[in-house]
C-alpha cells in the first residue's frame, strides 16, 4: 500500500471527522475494512475495495481491518503480517506504522477486538466473510447495511450526515479523480478515429486511469448501445452513424469516485438529428446545474431536467402537447426514464450500501411514478454536497415497443417523427457537481459539453 | 454477454467432455457458477468470473446458474431475468436459447434444482453467498474445494483427469489468450522509454488486453522491485539502472488464460551484471523447456532449473562448491526461492482452488524442503498439459539479510561477489508451454527472451 506523503494532514481530517462523530453518538462503534473477495481460486484475488465506511475514519485501504471509534479516539485492530509475507508481498507497514499514520490513539491485533466491542454499534459490510466476522465479534445479529436496526441505525445516520458534505481533504480527492476521468475521456474521443471496436475506446479511456495508478470507481459504458443503461459489454462493432456512450470514471488509491458520461458521434460529426436531441440532453444538463444551490431540493432539478426535455421534444415534434402536463403524465420518462443523478463520494453511488437511508430525506420515500421512481436523491442540497447531473435521451425497446405504454402516451408521442431520429439510441451528459455556499462548482468542466468542441476532439 | 459465434462447435467439445466424465463417475453431479461479488455496494459488482469447473461444462460463464450432468446428460438450470433487467441491461439470452448454445438436454429454473439433486456430487465454489445456497440445494455440509469428501472426492478427481490434459477447443482459446499476452508485453516493452512510473507500463500492457475484450487472468506484476514476488503496487518512479519485472497475462471471454513474464531494462540497455544474470536465468528456461515430453516429472524440470541456476551463479562466483551439492542443499533457492512453475487451463494456476489435489500426484506431498517448498506442480507430464516454464533470480532481502540464513550459507555465498550484482533485484523468464506427444510447443514463442532482442523492443 502507497502511504500519502501528507500524512499529517490526513491524520488530522481524521481527527476531525472522528471529533464530528462525537457529537452525533453517545456509544462507541466498530467499523470494519473487508477482506479481498475471492475470483477463481483463493490466491487469486480482486483487487481489494474498503468499506468505504471504515476508509471515511480510518483513511488508508487496510486489509482484514478494523477500527474502534468512541468519544473521539481510535484504535486500530490488526494484525501484522505474517514473516512469510515478506517473500511474497514484500515489506507491508506494520500496524504501529499505520496506526502512527492514521493518527490513532491505541492499535490492537485483532485478537483482542472481542475485549473491546461491548455495545458497539456497526455498519454492516458487504464482505459476506467479514459480515460473519462482524456478528461473531459483536455477539449479535447484524442487520443489512440497508435496514440497521437500533444503535447501527443511529450510526448510521450519524455516518451520513457527515459523509453529506465533504471536508477539504475529500475534496482534493475527488477533484484528482475528477481531472484524471477528464483525461481519460479526452483519451476516448481521440481514439476514436482508428478505432474499431467498443473495447478498443474503452482500452484507451480505461489506460489513462491504470496510468495514473488510479482504478476504475464502476463498470465502466463504453457502447453504441447507449439505450442499454447499465451496459457491460464491449463487443460491439462501432459503425458510421453511430453515436457512442461513454460513462467512466476513476477512484483514487483511497477510494474517492468521479463519475462522467459524455456521448461522441463515431465518424466525428454528429448527425442533424443527433445534434437536435443532444442539444435538448445539453439543454436540460445546463439548466440543472445553473440551479444548483443550498437549500434546493434535488427532486426540483430532476423534475427540471424533465420539463426542459419535455419542452425541446416537443420543440421537435416527438411529443405533443404542455410541456408541464407531459411531465405530470411521466411521458419524459418514455425517453429519460433514470433520475437526474446521485451523491457521490467514497461511493460513485455515494453510501448506496444503506439503501436510501442517505439518498433520501428521513421520511421521503421512493415514488411509484414511472418518471420518478428511479430518482436516487431526494433531499435539500447542502454546502459541501457532491452530486451528478445526467440528464439523458434513450430508445430504449423494451419501454418503446411495450404494448401498454403505446397504448398510454398513443396521443402523445408523434411515433411518425420519432421514427427519423432512429440514429439516436442512446445519449447522455453527466458531470460532477459540488454545491457550494455561493451555488455549484463543475469538478469536471475542462471537459466539454458542446457539440463543436466534441467534435473537435473525436 | 457475448455469445461465440461457433456455438455447434462449442457445444460439440461439451458434449465430449460430459462423455468422457460418465466413464469415470456413476453419479450425477452438480456444479454452480456463482454470482458477482460485490465491490462497495450491491449495484457495484467486480467483473463476474464464473467458477472455472462450471466453465469447463458449461463452456459460457452464465452468473446465478447451475449445471447438472449425469450419463453424459446436461440440465442447465438458471432464473431468466426479470423484465425490469431490460431497461438496465437489454436483451439477455434466455434460458432456452442458452441451453441451445450450449447443447443442454434439458432446462429449468432454479426453483427445479432442489428437486433433481439427490445423491449429486459437487465442488464448492469460491463465491460465499453460492457456497450456502449448495449446501442448501445438497442438504448436506459440503466441504472445502481442497478438501473434498466421498462422492465430492471422487467427482473432483474425475474432473482433474479431464482438466489436466486439455483439449482442442481449450487450445484454440488458450492460443488466444497467449497472442494476446505476447502482443502487451511488446506494447509494455516500446512504452517504457517515455514511462515515468511502473503504472505507465502497466496502462501500455493491460490496455492491449482490454482492447480485444479481454480481462487480466490475475493481478498484473508491473514492477522495478521484482524481489517482491507478488508486488502488487505500481507507484514506483522508474530508474535509469532498474530492470523492471512484468507478469501479465490475459483471460479470454470464455475463462482461459495465459501468463507471462519478461524481465527488461528501464533505459534499454542490460548493465553488463544484470545480463549475466539474466543468461543464467535464460539458460534455466531454455534448458528446463527443451525437456518437456511426455512421461517426464515436472519435479525433474524444477530441479533442473535449480541445477542450471546453481552452475550459473557458480561460474559468476556468486556461489561456490558443485552445483548438484549446492541443489541438495538448497542453496539455489536463496535466489530462486520459488517453483519453476504451474498448471495453466482455465485458471492461472490451473484448478488451485482444489488445493494441492490437481497439482500434486495422489500420495504425493509438499516437500518441507526450502527449496522445494513451493513447487506447485508434481506430476509426470501428459500430453495436452500446459505449463508455465518460470525459473528467476532474485535478491529477496527477507531471505538474504536472515541471520539464519546467512549463517547456515555463510561458507557458500560468496557476500563480496553478490555485492557487484546490487543492480539485478529480481529477474523472471516465463513461458506458456503445452507437452505434446512430440515434445514441448511455446504458446508464448512469438515474444522473444534474449537480450538483444529484448533490447530492441524497449
């Protein structure tokens, strides 16, 4: 593990966010790190990913770890390597290494977490060998991370009012993630010209992030199939004429997620029609973040970004009628059917392991509307907030061919004209914004947005 | 997922392999794919990779299924996806198409399987989550995939007799795979005169393999500290003078892989020391491959290779003494502490997960000896076997500074000598080698391994 050469400063946001916790708890809390998940065969492993609960305490991706965190102290309980480690993985820190690193005030093997870890509260991890781990150590039943029950539900709204808004030692971070993910989008539109396939793109996008000694924050989309939402495929021919979807992102050594999408024409020049709808998508990203401020609700900009679709397709005769009553009968959703965007954070969903418990405002539910019930976030925007904004354009079949949604928005939808946008399967424009006490910051705006600069770099 | 595009062949082979699995057992067996593990939070999956015994029955890595097999019969069993999952993923073949492709007999849901699986045999999975639902399916406890019981015993042993030695369609995938490798190891080599950090290479060399829609078949080794025999960080500044040590390899969409090291100079040049050194290591991979054939033990090979290492650094006076009494002594191991090499198939180190079971003849143990210790193969070679042909030097300072050790060897390194060849940290040679009838053939011969070539290519 690369240890950060400002460690002091680390260990000092540390401190801070384990001051803010005691403030918010009256017990202590235990919070695990995981074990590597297995691929094939126990010694070959996935790369190892932190409960990004544990990395928001304890900083640095520590495996097999965990920490004990109570009226602004923590211990770190590990175990040090064993000698025959040194052959094969090398001189690893020892845990008073790390422990003097993070700044904690005790560190433990992990023999002796059992001793310390009456009524702590946890955060349950998706590790499902740490979660047996986590029971027996507490000697209880562990809830999922999306339903905790008693002290772990206080934790874990603990947790998230503080991972709501972050401190400027996330913020550097997400702002390196967010300028490498800008260069590996560059990377792609470059590389486009002589490329062939999907996977050819995403090698030179996904390149960029393994040079920075970065990793990927998700699955990256990297398809002509920009209508299959969360696409994982790469196989696919590109061809003249179509437009390809982009949405990757990078995570830094400890964990902080940048999340871009930006959608290029194959040939390098965008078609009339996939102009016109891609200035309705632009339309509707620009808006949204000229709205971004304290104290706004997300639910509005999302609700926003379908009033400014609904208005451009029926500018372009796809959809007839108020712009406003299309938007109550959910007929943006028949091409924008995901929400407008989501936290992120140490997550690219940020703290989407507890369900909706962070997405969602304390008494707010999912809707059951077709134009809403995909909407991730739903809650007042605060300082220090980091949110997407993506507005999209799909065709996607399985909403467009099914019987009953013809039937619904028949009337509606001018099927005769949709029909000449068919070079427009997929389109999206993501960007992460930070929302600050003056309004809204763009962490990724060296990268274009507008036609003529795309094209210029395709 | 991508479907290959010559399925009759496809399932041709698994209706041979099923064919040949009936000779050797007289019950049904059920083998489980396993599903995604989780990264951060559920939506977030690490790429899937479906257990490699599904695989080799299956031919397809279908996530959440299961297989069946009796009398030479396949019975795929597996949930189709919900509507849902065609907004977020498009169209996924079916059940029923699936089952064609691979030529099942028959298909159901996963609600049948409990009701077909009486008196089956399995191996368990390395997925948690599939590990409970066999258990659960089987009604029985089953044990670890290393330490198999009764009927689980008996199928795994059936399976290795198929595995070890491997067929024409593997060898077209394998093939594949090695093609791949060589090409990234070309790229890593031309990308390093303006690499700046050991990341930058490993960008140039899993990009080719991200490229042709391939994943890495383990964690890239991309390192100027080669001693560290699984280095698994990438941060270090590259220097005029570092050698830097790659083991990469790819993974086709199917499962099969291959591995690959070279070692070269970061400037271009070989200081003279470190070409001396690396023409012993040479000599050991030449020599060692050059014996190959049928019948011969790959212990032989291992000790060959400690051979020719031990009269290698005897005539660079690093060691002294006759080298077959150095060999007996273990001395060799003081700088090639590891096996000459591995099982290659559907797994890096092919069918690890069972344990020493595939690797190692029945009866046959690991040795306690140091310099044997970590043979991972003892068995006489079949043909159809793929090995990898991996002998190294390294200056491992936990073994080197060990007072133990220094001891113990006192009279027999020559400490002074060693102390010219401070700049060779480590250096490995390895190649894909498949035993036929006739003798040895490199899958990996394209990239070449000595020097001058080697020069060119940086």
């Amino acid at each position: 593990m690369q240890i950060p050469t400002n460690h002091t400063s680390l260990s000092t946001t540390l401190r801070n966010r384990r001051e803010k916790l005691t403030n918010l708890i009256n017990f202590p809390a235990i919070l695990w790190s995981g074990s590597p998940s297995i691929r094939n065969f126990p010694l070959n492993t996935f790369p190892f990913r932190s409960s990004s609960h544990f990395l928001y305490f304890a900083g640095l991706p520590i495996e097999d770890a965990a920490i004990r965190l109570e009226a602004g102290k923590l211990a770190l309980f590990m175990d040090n390597p064993p000698p025959s480690n040194l052959l094969w993985h090398g001189e690893i820190p020892t845990r008073d290494r790390l422990a003097e690193i993070i700044g904690a005030d005790a560190a433990f093997p992990m023999s002796e977490l059992k001793s310390h870890a009456q009524n702590s509260a946890t955060i349950s991890v998706q590790n499902p060998t740490t979660k047996i781990t986590q029971s027996q150590i507490l000697n209880r039943d562990i809830f999922p991370s999306n339903k905790p029950q008693e002290i772990d539900l206080e934790l874990t709204q603990a947790i998230i009012s503080l991972r709501l808004s972050h401190d400027d030692t996330a913020l550097t971070e997400i702002k390196q993630a967010a300028a490498v993910t800008v260069e590996a989008h560059k990377a792609g539109m470059a590389a486009t010209k002589n490329a062939k396939f999907e996977a050819n793109i995403r090698a030179a996008m996904e390149s960029i992030i393994i040079s920075h000694n970065m990793t990927c924050a998700y699955p990256s989309i990297v398809t002509v199939h920009g209508e299959v939402l969360h696409n994982g495929e790469y196989y696919h021919p590109l061809q003249t004429g179509d437009l390809l979807l982009a949405d990757v992102g990078a995570e830094t050594t400890l964990g902080w997620a940048s999340d871009v999408t930006r959608t290029w024409p194959v040939s390098g020049k965008f078609s009339p029609t996939q102009k016109d709808i891609y200035d309705v998508v632009l339309a509707a990203h620009d808006r949204c973040i000229s709205q971004i401020k304290p104290g706004v609700e997300y639910l509005d900009i999302h609700l926003l970004a379908a009033q400014v679709i609904a208005e451009g397709l029926v500018d372009l005769e796809i959809l007839k009628g108020k712009p406003e009553d299309l938007v109550e009968m959910d007929a943006h959703a028949l091409f924008f059917p995901h929400g407008v965007g989501h936290l992120l954070g140490l997550d690219v969903h940020d703290m989407e392991d507890l369900g909706d418990l962070a997405g969602y405002e304390i008494g707010r539910e999912r809707s059951s509307r077709f134009g809403l019930g995909f909407l991730r976030l739903n809650r007042p925007l605060i300082p220090g907030m980091i949110v997407t904004i993506e507005p999209g354009f799909y065709q996607v079949p399985a909403i467009l061919n099914d019987l009953e949604m013809q039937q619904k928005y028949q009337n509606i939808v001018n099927w005769e004209k949709l029909e000449y946008f068919s070079d427009v399967r997929g389109i999206r424009i993501e960007d992460d914004v930070l929302v600050t006490t003056k309004g809204a910051e763009i962490l990724t705006q060296e990268l274009p947005t507008n036609t003529d600069a795309i094209e210029n770099l395709v």
